[in-house]
C-alpha cells in the first residue's frame, strides 16, 4: 500500500515543478444575425398570384360541394343534377385558366413551364365538363343512357387536376421560387 502513496506524491512533485502554460485564449462565439433571405419582388408577386389562382380553386370547390343531398328522384332530377356539377366544374376551371394566363411573364423559366403545364390540365378539365355538360343537356330528358357519359366525364375532369392542389411543390427546383413562395400570401393555404 506504500507505493499509492508514493505515486502520488511524485505526481504531486512534477506537477509543482513544472511551469505553468499560457493561459488559454478566451472563446468568442460570433453568430451572424438570422435573416431570410429576400425575394424578388416580381417573383413574389408572380407567385402570389399563380398560387392565389390554385388555393381559389380548392377553396371554391370545397365551398361548393353539397353534402348530403338527396338522392335524385328521377332520371331527369338526375341529369339536371349532373349538368350542375359539370356546370359547376367548367366555370371554376375556366376561371383558374383565365387568372393563369392573365398572368404577366414568369420570372424563371421553370415557372413559365410549370404555368403552362397547369393551364393544360384546367383547360382539359374545362373543355371536358362544358362538352359533357352540353351533351347532357342537349340529351332527352329522362334519357337514362346520356347519364354515365356524363359521369365518366366527371370524374375524368377531376382527374385531370389531379396533381394540382400544391401550386409550390413544381417549382421546388429553385431556391429563388421558393424564397418567394415562403413570403406570397397566395401560397399560404
């Protein structure tokens, strides 16, 4: 048990003999001021209106839908019942086309692309319900076999936009549309 003792005393020694360091520097910690960075204004005001014209359309769709409607009771309650929904979907795809392409020039390419691609789809959903909703309503009334046509068009137009509802995630290929999305109001849903 002496040799513990006399480890340690010699640690003791060496430590008391041995000149001291220089002082360790202080430690400065420097953080750079937390800021966003800034959008183009043209950017931000392209997107804002490119997103308000998508939100819109969601919102208006949301608002529009009738829950729990009565089943029709006859084939012409039907056929009025589907020529309002095809109704219904041309105007507010329509609209979304008119807003896309009133528009001025997109800021970056990838946006031009991006607005072009949806105009494409509004614009099928547009044309597809209006042709359905004419058909339909040029259709004899009762005519049961005018009304899947006018179905499959249906759901063929909501297909059609399928894909659509996040007007910001295309254009996630660029930092500086994406800065812009961040501060537009239209893209806040």
């Amino acid at each position: 048990m002496r040799i513990v003792p006399g480890l340690l005393g010699a640690c003791l020694l060496l430590t008391a003999c041995s000149e001291p360091g220089p002082p360790a520097p202080p430690t400065v910690t420097v953080t750079a001021p937390l800021t966003a960075p800034t959008a183009d204004p043209a950017a931000l005001d392209w997107l804002d209106g490119f997103c308000s014209a998508i939100h819109d359309y969601r919102k208006r769709t949301n608002a529009e839908a009738v829950p729990g409607t009565s089943d029709p009771g006859s084939v012409e309650e039907a056929q009025k019942a589907l020529s309002q929904e095809l109704g219904g979907i041309a105007d507010r795809t329509g609209e979304v086309v008119d807003r896309l392409q009133a528009l001025p020039p997109a800021p970056v390419p990838l946006a031009e692309t991006v607005r072009k691609a949806f105009v494409t789809k509004y614009t099928t959903a547009r044309d597809r319900a209006r042709d359905a909703k004419t058909t339909l309503d040029g259709a004899k009334p009762g005519d049961a076999a005018s009304q899947q046509p006018a179905v499959t068009a249906m759901e063929q137009a909501q297909q059609d936009v399928d894909g659509t509802y996040d007007p910001v995630a295309p254009l996630a290929e660029s930092p500086e549309l994406l800065t812009a999305a961040a501060s537009a109001p239209g893209c806040k849903a």
